[in-house]
C-alpha cells in the first residue's frame, strides 16, 4: 500500500474525533451541542474519519434507524475539499453498512451537494426542505 493510500483510507473511530470537524465545517455558527447527534452513541453507530498529523481532514457517521441506516455528520476541512476525501469516507460507510446486512441508506443532504450523492447513486425522494439555521436540504436514498 502506498502512502498515499495509506493517508486516504478512512478507518472507524471515537465519535469524538469527528465531532470538531462537524463543528468546523457543517455547523460553525452554532454552540458544539448542534454537532452532536442523540444517535451518536447507539451501539449501532459508527463513525469513519481521514486524518492527518493527528487531526481528522474528513469524517462521516452512519445510524440504524428501524430497518434501514442514516448517514450524518458528512464534512472535508475546507481545505481539503475536491481531493476525494468525502467520497472515501462516504464509501467506507456503505461498504460497513454492506457487511452488516445493507438495506436502505439515506441522508438529508444539503442542496449545494446534492451531486456528490447522485454520483455515488443516491437519488432524491422529497422536495427541498429547510433546516432552520442550516438551509435548504434534500432527502437521498440508496439501498447497499
């Protein structure tokens, strides 16, 4: 495995490792209780994280909610956005819901990254709605 590699492969992790890039990039205009989610503790949950020198570059988490699976929390630094990263982590939660029996995936995905999803195969199943203080979003599914 080259280094590269090695630096792109997202691994499970401490959901307090991705909480501060939530806050940094999802929610930065709110107290740090808004990027902690009731689920984030369930024995369900998993979260993924990319790091670097120790920080996380790029997170994401998934939730069994009744027979199907949530994906939340999905952010890249700033910074590193464009590079991939997202699609990594994005994937890397797909292929442990896959192990785990798959089913239904979804997400209420912001409006501005609505294709990100739809080139990994989500589709749109409801119209835009908004999330007070965090905007327009779409609701995207996918079955693994």
């Amino acid at each position: 495995m080259s280094d590269h590699e090695k630096q792109t492969r997202p691994r499970r992790v401490a959901v307090e490792t991705v909480v501060p890039l939530r806050v940094a990039v999802l929610r930065p205009h709110m107290e740090d209780s808004h990027s902690r989610y009731a689920e984030d503790g369930d024995a369900e949950s998993r979260h993924f994280a990319i790091e670097r020198d120790g920080e996380a570059i790029a997170v994401g988490s998934s939730f069994q909610v009744g027979e199907g699976w949530r994906i939340r929390g999905m952010a890249t630094a700033a910074e590193r956005q464009g590079e991939g990263l997202g699609a990594a982590i994005l994937w890397a939660i797909l292929e442990d819901i896959r192990a785990r029996g798959g089913g239904l995936v979804w997400c209420n995905a912001r409006t501005t990254v609505e294709g990100f999803y739809a080139r990994e195969g989500f589709r749109v199943t409801s119209e835009v709605f908004e999330l007070p203080g965090i905007g327009p979003h779409v609701r995207m599914e996918v079955r693994v």
